[in-house]
C-alpha cells in the first residue's frame, strides 16, 4: 500500500488507478498476487528530474521548511546506528534486558520473602519494577540519547 501511494504521489498513477490497485493488494493473499500492481508502474524519475511542486507550504512568501535541531528529534534514529528501538534505555540493548526482566525477579523475591518470612511486606519487592524503570528510561535518558 505504501509503494501505491507513492507511486500516486510522483503521479505515476491516477487516483482511479490507486484505487483500484489499492483494492487489490487489500485482497492479494500471497506475493504473487502483488507482482501484476507493480509489473506495469513506470519506473520513476531520477531526483534531478523531479521538479518541486508548489504548494501552500513552498510557495513564495510562506515559510521555510522546519529543520530538525543539531541532535535531531527525541524520535529519530542516526543513520547508521544499531537502534532496535531500545536506544533511549540506559545501556542500550542490556539495559532494555535489565528491565525486561526486573517483574520476573519481582515474582521471585515476593515468593521468596513471602514464604520465608511474611507476605504482608513481601508485596514491596513490585516496587522494584517502578524504581528500575525511573533508573533505565527516566528523565536523564533524554540527554543521554543526544550526546550519542
């Protein structure tokens, strides 16, 4: 669908045409049934080909486009860093891990406590999950993220 909709936006394709290849891959079931809504697209125009489009946003008087600041936005990923989406974690990877598994070694403590001396206070080892997530994805994660 999003290869479609490309295709639409560089007007390789008119908006009957989308539509109607947009219903087919809604219905295609395997990738071969993908193959015949691409087969005929021309192929699309080289960058320096491609002219831009005035719109309300690019039009003399309005303003520039929005750049993102030197560290880029809180979302985006450097290019070529190995972020799985754990990079706001502190330790990256390990420390996503870390958390992953701090509500199991929450379980096992209240069992332990609990058994071995009284479940009334043994319900304050949950607390650990809260705490490492303030520790792992807290507020200095942000910075921590920019300087990398």
């Amino acid at each position: 669908m999003g290869h479609l909709a490309t295709a639409r936006a560089e007007g390789r394709l008119t908006a009957r045409e989308y539509e109607e290849r947009a219903t087919a891959a809604r219905a295609a079931v395997t990738r071969a049934d993908l193959v015949p809504l691409f087969a005929d697209l021309p192929e699309p125009a080289p960058p320096e080909e491609q002219l831009p489009r005035t719109t309300a946003a690019t039009a003399p008087g309005a303003p520039g486009p929005v750049t993102p600041p030197p560290g880029g936005y809180l979302g985006d990923v450097a290019p070529g860093s190995d972020d799985s989406g754990s990079g706001r974690a502190l330790g990256g990877a390990v420390g996503a891990t870390i958390m992953a598994l701090v509500p199991f070694l929450a379980v096992g403590l209240f069992f332990l406590f609990g058994f071995n001396g009284s479940f009334a206070w043994s319900w304050l080892w949950f607390l650990l999950i809260p705490i490492a997530g303030i520790i792992i994805y807290g507020p200095g994660s942000e910075s921590r993220r920019l300087r990398r």
